[in-house]
C-alpha cells in the first residue's frame, strides 16, 4: 500500500491529461487520420506510440515531482496530491442541445477546475444599483467556441477591421406585472420560459426566440458594460428627412408604433425627444415582439419577425435610431484582415452588440459600468483578439 497513491497519481492524472489533450486536437487527429488513410499506416502508428512514451514520461516526472516538493509535515505527498487533484473535477451531464438544435444527444464530459463567472457578488451589486428601465446589457463569456465565431465575424470596416468583443446584447425593462402581460402576444403571455414577471427582469433574444430573464439569471456571465440612452435626443441641424423605417409594416400598427412614430415625427420637427420616451417605446416593443423567433443568419434588420440579439435592440429603439445614430453596416469574417479586406465570408448588412458600444463614442450612448476586461478590450486604441 505504500505506493498505491503515487501508481494511482502515475496512472490516472496522466490519462486526464490525454483526455484533455484529445478534447483540443480533436478536429486535428481526425483531419490527420483523414489524410494520411491507410497508406501511411507506419505514420500513424509511429506517431501512437511516440505520443504514448511521451505521456508515459510526464507521469514519472509528475510522480517524482510531488515527491521531491514533498512538505516536512505531509507523510503521504502521493495521496495529497491526488485527492487535491480529485477534488477539483466536475462531471457535467447534459441531455441534448436547446430546444432549436432539435436533436437531443447526451453528452458526459469532466472539466478540472471549472471556475466560476468573472462577474461576481460585488460586480452584480454595483450594477443592480446603477440599472435603470430601458438600459442596454452587453454581455460576454469566455470559452465559448460560438462567441469566439460572433467575435470574429463582427468585422466592419468601420472598426478598423478588429474582432468584436461583446456577444450578446439585451434590453433592461425593470420591474414586469400582471399588466405587462397583456402586452405579450396570447401565445406567449401564459408561458413561463417566455414570460414571467419579476421586480428585475430583462429581455432578450436568444436561440428559442424572445423571451424575458431575471436580471440575477443574466447577469451569470464573464464580462458585462452596461449602456444607457442620452437624457434627451435631437438630430443634428442639417440632418434631411427621412422615411419612417418601418412604414412598410402590415396593416396593424401595433402600440409601440405608434409610440415610434410620434418620436420619428417629434425628432423631423427639430424637437426634443426625452429618455424617458425612449425607454416607454422601447419596454413596449420588446413586450410585444416576446416569442418570435431567432435570426440565425443574423441579417434582419427591416422585416423584423426574426430578431438576434443586437437586431432586438434596434428594433426596439426605431423611433429614436437617426437620433442615437445607430445604423446597420457591413459585417464579415475576414480570415485573414487587416491585412486582407478582399477575402471575405458570412458577409451580411447588420447589427451586433459591438456596434451598439460604439455609439458611446458618438455620444448618443452613455456607458453606466464596464467590467475592468472589456474596459481594457474596448479602449479605442485596444485590439482584440
């Protein structure tokens, strides 16, 4: 028994190291083995067994080097250092992929260490304290391969060609009651996972379309700025007019386009509109827009019955959009910008919550809190990777 912890140490953190490298080459060994086929059979296995002598070799050394950082008053190094080891995994169950993947496999996978969100306890209370109706919520996570996919085809000329940091984007409507539900479409108003009301709520589009969220239940994330409109909004003395965006909408005008409308018209006279008309419209139209579903394709910004997450907020502020000057532009992944603009791919006239934080530069947008992160990666003079 005296060397049953370091064989167990040799043994089985080794194998969570090759499990953990297999998780990261994964696409790498199956394109390999694609390649090369049978015909190269004698590489295949040389690199085997190359790979299996160098895993062999990291488990002595480990095993050696707990002994030889072995503490004075610790008997048993091996045993410590396992069970410290042991303690940090966490085996994560999932039964399927959200309700729009619509194939529900299970997957078992362990993660070492998992930390917890970079947004802790003292971040969510500043920010609850600072929240009013109507802010915008841009939030990031680390680690994620399709943030890191948002990040990357959030390129515009306008931003220099430099990956986007933000990968959501959501309205804070504050307090939800019994009355706000009769705002919510009928299909929807009685759904809890669409509508549920609450003293702190948000609302947002996701992958099953839009829906409303505590705020305590948002804020669960790496990295968060949190925007709020101007006090007051007005359009610039040679600003020409301009077409309502939305005056090919159907027949019914709903309630918040008659909002808009009066705060487009209120804008085109040269008037003030107020921030606290802004956030009426805009708490009614995420209200009114709550299970439609999501833009996968991202590319929506007139028609406006499939909403991203960035195209959700632009629709919820069309009324005030020349004031605010937010407009849609031209994103792409550019695999290899700055230094190649010509190659381009997923290009598309949009909006993403990158191009809501630049607002804040025009003024029109007032950035309430950033987290320390995203306050380094946003600088104008910052470039994001």
């Amino acid at each position: 028994m005296r060397f049953f912890w370091a064989l167990l140490l040799f043994l089985v953190r080794p194998l969570y190291l090759a499990y953990a490298w297999w998780c990261r080459l994964f696409l790498w060994v199956l394109l390999l083995t694609l390649v090369l086929g049978e015909r190269h059979n004698a590489w295949v296995n040389t690199a085997i067994w190359l790979s299996a002598s160098a895993l062999g070799l990291s488990a002595l050394w480990g095993v050696w080097r707990v002994w030889h950082l072995k503490q004075s008053t610790d008997p048993n190094p091996w045993q410590s250092a396992f069970m410290a080891w042991f303690g940090t995994l966490k085996l994560f169950r999932n039964a399927g992929g959200a309700a729009a993947v619509k194939l529900h496999w299970p997957s078992v996978f362990l993660v070492e260490n998992p930390r917890g969100y970079r947004i802790g306890g003292p971040d969510t209370r500043a920010i609850l304290d600072a929240l009013l109706p109507g802010d915008i919520l841009l939030r990031g996570y680390e680690g994620y391969v399709d943030g890191l996919l948002i990040r990357q085809s959030s390129l515009s000329a306008g931003r220099g060609f430099r990956a986007g940091w933000f990968t959501h984007a959501a309205l804070y409507v504050g307090p939800l009651d019994a009355q706000d539900r009769t705002h919510v479409p009928a299909a929807f108003h009685k759904q809890p996972d669409y509508f549920a009301p609450g003293p702190q709520m948000v609302v947002h589009a996701m992958a099953k379309g839009v829906h409303c969220e505590d705020i305590l239940t948002f804020l669960r994330c790496d990295y968060l700025c949190v925007l709020r409109v101007s006090a007051s909004l007005r359009l610039a003395p040679q600003s020409s007019p301009t077409p309502i965006p939305w005056h090919q909408r159907p027949s019914h005008v709903s309630q918040s386009d008659q909002m808009h409308t009066h705060m487009w018209q209120t804008l085109e006279a040269g008037n003030i509109v107020s921030h606290a008309e802004v956030v009426q419209a805009a708490r009614q139209s995420a209200l009114e827009k709550i299970g439609e579903a999501y833009d996968f394709d991202c590319s929506d910004t007139s028609a406006f019955n499939r909403f991203s997450c960035a195209e959700l907020v632009y629709y919820c502020l069309r009324g005030a959009l020349k004031a605010i000057k937010f407009t849609p532009q031209a994103h792409a992944f550019y695999p290899l910008a700055p230094a190649c603009q010509r190659l381009r791919i997923l290009e598309r006239i949009t909006v993403t919550p990158d191009d809501i934080h630049d607002l804040v530069a025009e003024g029109t947008l007032q950035q309430v809190w950033i987290d320390s992160v995203s306050a380094s990666k946003t600088a104008p003079s910052s470039h994001v990777t």
